[in-house]
C-alpha cells in the first residue's frame, strides 16, 4: 500500500514537470478616459500598441490607438506620458536617436523639439543632453566657418602668390599681390584654428548626447524568455518567462 502511495506521488511529480506555466510582468496602460488596463505589452508602433489583458496571457491580442493612451508604466519602472502638448498630440515611443549632422534628436523616428525630451529623460540627463546639445551645435558652426575661411585663405593666397611672381625679378617697385598672399595665408591659418577649435568642442560634446541617447535607449524594455525548472502553485513545474 505504502508503495503504491509513493508510485502515485512519483506519478503526479512527473505530470507536473510537463506542466508549462506562463508568467507574465504586468505593465500599466493609462487610457486617456482614466480607465487604466493592466497588461502584457506585446509590441508598438507609430500609431497602435498591441497588447494581451495580464489575467489572460493566452487570450487574444488587443489593439488600441497611441492617441488614447495617456501613459504606460512598465513592470520595470519605466515609464512615459504620451499626451503632451498641441504641437505633439502624443510622444512617441520606441528608440531614440541623434543626427549628428543636423542636431536633430527623434524618438521611433519622429523628430521632436529639445525641450519635449524631458519627459524622457531624468532631470540629469536632461539638462545634460540639452547642454552638450548646444555646445555640439557651436563647435560644428566653429567647424565648418573655419573650414570655409581656412580654405578661401589658401586658395586666395596661392592665386596672389602666383600672380606677384609672374612680375619680372628685377621689378623694383612694390609688389601688392605678394604682400596680400601673405595676409590671406594668415587668415588660412586663423580659419584652420577656428576649425581645430571646433572639433575639441563638438566631439566630447557629441559623446555625452550619444551616451545619454544609449542609456535611454538600453533602459527601455525588453522581453526576454526564459525557461526554467522550479516550485510551482500546482508542484514542479517548468516555468516560461517572457
């Protein structure tokens, strides 16, 4: 008898490893109406987030419009406001990224004004990411106005230079095109230090947006499976996280 009871535990221990159970992070929909959806974010995009019901992780997918979220809190701690403004009837989400050739800063690929990255961005970074923002600005306009003068500096001078010498060496009377070469050889020189200047100022400037833009990036969430063996509410059981 006493076998048999052990026969039918080892039994019901083996049935319960097959048992897969899935267990799911709640993240927090807040409707624009105030009605709040717990939730299991699935995927978004530009103009719909798609979504299963958290007390039914294997029921269907539901869609709702970007425009009637007002926020989504993730089961990570991250979160961000959507409704913000007439300009931007809601803030995007997804990856944010920089253009370091135009200054412009955009989040799932809509660019948006500086000032509306707060609401991604701790205070810190914030005010980090607008000041090396600005001071990357300034060193690309120090950059290219001195690569231009730089380079009119040189070509001016050589043409000056060129054209005094083709006077005969026995010109004894003064000489312009020669004393005008040397001055545009030291305004060459001026616009090669105000281009110098500007690759010290926007290159670390360039370097804290990249790394605020990458720890922002790196904080959103990620669902990432994971299988394994453990306690669960019905014995042992294999357990699917996601």
């Amino acid at each position: 008898m006493c076998t048999m009871k052990r026969l039918i535990t080892i039994i019901s221990i083996l049935i319960s490893i097959t048992v897969f159970q899935t267990v799911s992070a709640q993240d927090i929909i807040t409707r624009t109406d105030g009605n709040v959806i717990e939730a299991i974010v699935v995927e978004i995009d530009e103009d719909e987030l798609e979504y299963k019901l958290f007390d039914k992780p294997h029921g269907p997918n539901h869609d709702i419009s970007i425009k009637d979220i007002l926020s989504i809190s993730y089961e990570n701690g991250w979160s961000v406001d959507l409704q913000y403004g007439e300009e931007y009837p809601y803030l995007p989400l997804g990856r944010m990224n920089y253009n370091i050739w135009n200054g412009d800063a955009s989040v799932a690929g809509v660019t948006l004004d500086k000032s509306y990255f707060a609401k991604y961005l701790p205070s810190k970074d914030y005010y980090s990411f607008r000041t090396a923002h600005v001071f990357s600005r300034i060193g690309k306009g120090f950059l290219m106005a001195g690569t231009g003068v730089a380079i009119g500096g040189f070509v001016i001078m050589t043409v000056l230079f060129h054209r005094g010498n083709s006077y005969a060496i026995d010109t004894v009377y003064f000489n312009p095109d020669l004393l005008l070469a040397s001055s545009f050889y030291y305004i060459g020189i001026a616009g090669a230090c105000m281009a110098a200047l500007g690759l010290v100022v926007s290159i670390p400037s360039n370097i804290v947006v990249y790394s605020i833009v990458d720890k922002y990036n790196n904080s959103l969430p990620s669902y990432n499976p994971k299988l394994k063996l453990g306690l669960a509410p019905h014995g042992v059981g294999v357990t699917f996280t996601f």
